[in-house]
C-alpha cells in the first residue's frame, strides 16, 4: 500500500488515463462536505441514533410514526444539501470514460444533482417511497391525509425506499455492481467505512480481477491494506485532482 499525500503519482495517472472500464463506489463521507453526516464517525448518525430502531423493518413494525418522521426530518436536512466539487469531479470523469459505472450507497441523490449518469444506488433512494405491502412506489412528496406514515392505495403503510439493515438489495442493482466490478481496470472506494456488505466486497472483487484498487479516505479502513494507492484526505480535493489529469 502506497500513502500519498499531496500529489497523484505518475503510476496512477498513466492507469487513469488508459483505462477504460473505470467503477466507482461512493459512502457517505463523499457527502459529508456537502453537509451531510456520516454513519460512523464522529457526529455520525449511528452514534446518535440506533441502526435497529431506525433502519430495520423491525423498528419500523414497532414504530412506523417515529421511523417516518425520522426520515421525514432526514429529508428536511438534505432538501438543502448541494452537490460538492467531488461529486462534480464524479460526473466529469464519467464524460471522459466511455465505460464508467458509479456505484453508491448514498442514498441522498447527490450523484444525479451533479449530473452523474449510470448510477447504481444500491441503498435505494431517500428521494422515493413505497408501499410496504404492495411494493408500489411513490415520490418522495406524499399527500399523507393526517396518517403518518401515510397510506397506499391498498392500505400498507408508506416507508422510504431504501435498504434498511437485515434486507436484501435489489438483485438486478446488486448484479450490475458485481458485474462492473469484475470488468473494472481501476477500481476506486470513496468516502466509505467499507464495512457494510455486500457493498464492502465489490473493492476485493474487481481487485481479484486485476483491477487496480484505489482508496480515498480521510483516515484508513479495513479496505486500505488491498489498496494500491491510498490518496489520504477529502474526496473533493483527490478527485478534483484526478479531474484535472484527465481533462
Ligand atoms: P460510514 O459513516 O460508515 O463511513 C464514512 C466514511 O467516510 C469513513 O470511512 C470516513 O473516514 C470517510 N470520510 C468522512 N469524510 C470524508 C471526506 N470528506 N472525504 C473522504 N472520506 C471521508 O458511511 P458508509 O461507508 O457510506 O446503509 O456506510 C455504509 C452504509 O452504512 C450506509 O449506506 C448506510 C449505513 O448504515 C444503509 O443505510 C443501508
């Protein structure tokens, strides 16, 4: 593992520049300098709040009117979140590659602000709901008519679309992630703790596939010893850098 600090080393950029199948998997810390928390570290939500009450359907059967306000005032929060230079260095790279796959477990819709294109959210969205029951979905914006969480058509209760702990991922999103990164040539994991799986094995798939692995971290994770390069530090400043070497 190679720690660089500053600048991006000549190995990496000439792999940047002929790669062709370049895979991306996004975590929270990409969005934490648009103002967003984190789950993990200091000020993140899981210190705060427990994963089991708010993020499973169990603490949802328990209690649907406090799991949907907490969404609800999770929503309120990131309505006023942008799109930060990292995210925006994302949706360049995608122009300059002609296969290029974002995968994110974001789900705050910040890759589609910047204007990424082949996302694969595979925590869902916090931009949607569905029906618990029927699995019908609906925006993020629901007439309620004084319930909370609010109804479906069938009568199920309403919940956000997204992956809560102890539930599967979209199989097809959870394929596409597998297969991009087998086919990956460089590899990067950015802003995650990868410590949630599956998404946390996507990194050791493509590198058992050759690809070149990349990590940027403010600080190492359980990833950094397969990393062929750890770029320490925000996203935004590596991948503005790596923008630039491209363009
Ligand atoms: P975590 O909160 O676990 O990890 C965030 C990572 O971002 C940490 O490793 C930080 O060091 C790093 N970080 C923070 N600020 C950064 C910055 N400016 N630049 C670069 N890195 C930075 O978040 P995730 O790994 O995304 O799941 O968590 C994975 C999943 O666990 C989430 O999708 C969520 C959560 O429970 C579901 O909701 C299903």
């Amino acid at each position: 593992m190679e720690t660089l600090k500053k600048s991006l080393p000549d190995k990496l950029v000439g792999c940047l520049q002929c790669a062709q199948r370049v895979v991306v998997l996004t975590g929270a810390g990409i969005s934490a300098e648009s103002g967003l928390p984190t789950f993990r570290g200091d000020g993140g939500l899981w210190k705060k709040y427990k994963a089991d009450d708010l993020a499973s359907l169990d603490g949802f059967l328990q209690k649907p009117d406090v799991v949907w306000e907490w969404y609800e005032y999770r929503r309120s929060i990131y309505a006023h979140a942008r799109p930060n230079p990292g995210h925006l260095a994302l949706a360049e790279m995608g122009k300059f590659y002609a296969d290029f796959t974002l995968i994110t477990q974001n789900t705050d819709g910040l890759h589609l602000a910047a204007g990424s294109e082949n996302i694969l959210e595979l925590h869902g969205s916090l931009h949607r709901n569905r029906c618990h029951l029927c699995g019908k979905l609906y925006p993020e914006q629901v007439v309620s008519n004084g319930q909370v969480p609010p109804r479906c058509g069938c009568g199920g209760m309403l919940r956000p679309d997204v992956v809560w702990f102890g539930e599967p991922l979209s199989p097809s999103i959870l394929d596409g992630a597998l297969r991009a990164a087998s086919e990956a040539q460089v590899f990067f994991s950015v802003g995650t703790s990868a410590l949630v799986q599956p998404a946390a094995s996507l990194p050791l798939a493509a590198k058992k596939r050759r690809a070149v692995l990349v990590e940027i971290n403010i600080e190492p994770t359980p990833l950094s010893p397969a990393a062929d390069f750890f770029l320490e530090g925000k996203a935004s400043e590596w991948l503005t850098l790596i923008k630039e070497v491209l363009q």
